[in-house]
C-alpha cells in the first residue's frame, strides 16, 4: 500500500510539474505575441510622406487622380518605417483606376515617391484585385487564386490553387469598403480580401526576392480614380528594421 501510495504520489507530482511548465510555455509565448500597431492616427498623415495627392477624408487616408490634374505617373504615400516579416490589415474602398500596397519595396525617386517591389493590387477594372504583382521589377507574380512557387534561378510554378478566380473576385464589395490582409514570412507572401486567399507567391529567386524594404500605397496614373484606407495595423516580431 505504502509503494502505491508513494507511486501515486510521484505520478501526481510529475504531472503537476507538467502542467507547470506548459502553463508557462504557453505564458511566454503569450507575452511573446507581439501587438498590432496602427499606422495612421485617423486624422493626419503623420508618419507618411507623398505628393499632395493624398489627403485624409472621413477618417481614411485618400488618395485622388483627378481629370482637372492627372499625375504624370505612378506615385506613392510612403510610410515612415521600413518592413520585414509582417502581417498587414486594412480596410480600402477604390472608385475607378487601380491602386495597391506596396510592401518590401524600394524608393527609386524621393522627390516624386515612385516605389518598386512587391505589390498586393487593388483593380476597381476587376482584372487584377488580389494578385501579387512586382511594380518595376518581374510583373504578375501570382494571378487571383494562384498559388506559385519562384525557385533560385527565377523559374515560376503553379504549385497550388486558392480558389477560382471568378469566384474569388465574387467576394469583393464594389465601391465599398474590404478588407485587405498581407502576410508575409520569409519567402511567402500571401494576400487575403474579406479574409479569403486570393494569391500566394513562394519567391526563393536569389538575386530579385526581398526580404525587407518600403511599405507604401498606390495612386495610379490614367484615367480619374479614387482610393481610400483606413485601420491600417501592422503586426510582426520583425516589425521595422
């Protein structure tokens, strides 16, 4: 009796030991968890550089191409910080044109704010909402419900499907708000509208992939269009360089 007693007496102590150092496991990832951090204030554009094309309207960051004052070319309201390993939310409305967010970019002009890199779209023209496409670098990197992998030397596969295209683009609130997410880790990049995949690019190519770089927001050239964000939080262990 004594032996099982103390066996059973061992047993509840290890488990208790277990569960203590779960707990607290699980507390420290916790804690680890970083928080989201918004970037944009509601009322300013503290903390983003652009042309004065952009303004803040009804508490979203807005960008405008008019008729009576086309831009010349694309340009960009440039956040302050630089981004790594991240993940995005924001809320976007467009009106006419096309626009998008520019991450792990590049800032190839100060003065006018023309950026480069990975973009995930936004197409009032419903061609090119949600693929991943690399502004002034190799184009269309993923369309709408493509999966793709880019290996070291720079060769594209389908390696996976997020959906029909068609399908995919149902999701879409025209000229109303949705909402954007973009996760990035490591090689992958992934876009989400109104929490659906809409593309995912695996960019191992060793001499264009990026690992780091701009965050910032498109106004494009052509025909008059507007474009809003607002709730713009930003959430990453690597959150600024």
């Amino acid at each position: 009796m004594k032996n099982t007693l103390k066996t059973l007496w061992l047993a509840t102590l290890a488990s208790f030991s277990i569960s203590l150092a779960c707990g607290s496991t699980f507390a420290q990832d916790k804690k680890a968890d970083p928080a989201s951090v918004s970037l944009f204030d509601g009322k300013s554009l503290q903390g983003w550089s652009g042309l004065t094309n952009w303004s803040v309207q009804d508490g979203a960051i807005t960008g405008e191409n008019k008729a009576d004052a086309p831009i010349a070319q694309n340009t960009f309201l440039v956040y302050e910080k630089p981004v790594k390993d991240f993940e995005l939310t924001l809320e976007f409305k467009i009106v006419g044109g096309n626009s998008g967010i520019q991450y792990r970019s590049k800032l190839f002009d100060k003065d006018k704010f023309v950026v480069g890199g990975y973009q995930a779209d936004i197409d009032a023209n419903k061609r090119y909402m949600g693929i991943n496409y690399e502004e002034r670098g190799r184009g269309i990197m993923a369309e709408r419900g493509e999966i793709v992998a880019v290996d070291a030397q720079g060769k594209k596969s389908r390696v996976g499907s997020a959906g029909d295209a068609d399908a995919l683009l149902s999701q879409i609130k025209w000229e109303d708000w949705n909402r954007y997410k973009i996760v990035a880790k490591g090689h992958v990049l992934q876009h989400f509208i109104n929490d659906q995949l809409m593309s995912e690019v695996q960019d191992s190519e060793s001499a264009k992939s990026a690992a780091e770089g701009v965050l910032a927001l498109q106004l494009h050239a052509g025909p008059p269009m507007k474009v809003q964000f607002k709730n713009i939080m930003l959430k990453s262990t690597n959150l600024f360089i």
